[in-house]
C-alpha cells in the first residue's frame, strides 16, 4: 500500500511538474509572438515613413502640389462571380493649401476611371494637361481636384511583371504648372518609383510571411 502511495504521489509530482512547463512553455511562446508583432509593426511604420518621405522629397522637386500612390486590388464580386478590380490610394503627399484626395480614394471600381488606365499603360512620365484631355470621368475628377497637369507612371511589382499601382505628380496652380521642367520630371519620378518599388517590395514580403 505505501509503494502505491508513492507511485501516486509521483505521478501527481510529474504532471504538475509537465503542466508547469506547459504553462511557462506558452509563456514564452506568447512573449516571442508578442515581440514579432511589435517587431512587424514598427518595421510597418519604418517602411511606410520612408514611403512618404520619398514622396514629399518628390513634390519638393517638382513643386507639385500633390504626390501620390494609387494601388490596384480586389475587392468583391459581380453576381456571374467575377471579380471586381478596384483600386485605393495608399500614400499621399499635399502641398499646403492643397486638398487631400486620400479619403475619397478608397476602393473605387477602375471601370469608372479608364482613361487613367490608359495613361498607365503608356509606361510615360511626360506632363499631361489636363484641359487638353478629352473629357471623360477621370478629366471631371482631376478638374473637380482642382489638378491642371500630372505626370503618372506605372508601379511593378517585385517581378516587374504585373502592373500593381501607379505614382503620380499633380500641379494645381498655374504658377507652378508655367514653371515645370519635364526633363527633370521624368528623371525625378523614374527615380522615385525605383526606391518605392523596393520599399513596397519589402512591405508585400513581410506581410507573407507573418
């Protein structure tokens, strides 16, 4: 009877003795996750301040009154279950006294605006006057936005394959817009969308692999 006290007192020893290193084993798992995601998060934040920055150094060349980057996604389904192509404004960077277009850029279907993907397509950082385009939804938008000229390039993914967004100079005043050097824009915007290419790249391989 004492041997089979002991065998139970041990076995009572031996799960508490598993059951405490279970807990502190879930212990530490939670304080690494937790580490990651602060981790995850202030890389996040790095990534998308060095975005930014990139695009207010590019406004500040060009003394545009607003730069931007639009990215293309999915988001829903028509009722035949194809799937409805949007696009959001993800990053922007506004003179003062210009008005910002972010909040109004968030998951608009690209049917409506085919004409900036045109201008997309054409791979062309040339300055384009808005009054000179024919009118169509994205001209009243620019002209509702006050832009009187831009210059747009497309974004590549990592693969340089598939077109992901677009980078985007506007000029919202007359005195800007006289003074513009095309050269040096499209010298400025093929640099910028080099760096933010990376920068965007950086983001999408961590976000994979959290």
């Amino acid at each position: 009877m004492g041997n089979y006290e002991v065998w139970i007192e041990l076995g009572v020893a031996i799960v508490a003795f598993c059951g405490g290193g279970i807990m502190a084993a879930n212990s530490i798992i939670k304080r690494l996750n937790k580490k990651k995601k602060v981790r995850r998060q202030v890389e996040f934040e790095k990534i998308h301040t060095q975005v930014h920055e990139i695009l207010t150094e590019l406004r500040l060349n060009h003394d545009s009154g607003r730069t931007s980057i639009v990215q293309f996604h999915n988001g829903g389904k028509y009722y035949n279950g194809t799937g409805m192509q949007r696009f959001s404004t993800t990053h922007e960077s506004i003179a003062m006294g210009v008005s910002s277009t972010i909040n109004n850029q968030q998951d608009v279907l690209l049917t409506r605006y085919t004409e900036m993907l045109k201008h997309v397509a054409k791979d062309d950082a040339s300055l384009v006057m808005v009054g000179e385009m024919p009118e169509s939804n994205f001209k009243r938008y620019l002209d509702y936005n006050h832009v009187l000229a831009f210059s747009m390039i497309p974004i590549k993914d990592e693969m340089d394959t598939l077109t992901i967004g677009y980078l985007c100079s506007e000029w919202c005043s007359w005195s800007k817009a006289d003074e513009i050097d095309e050269d040096k824009i499209k010298s400025d915007i093929i640099n910028a969308r080099r760096l933010i290419s990376v920068m965007l790249g950086q983001n999408h391989d961590k976000t994979r692999h959290k």
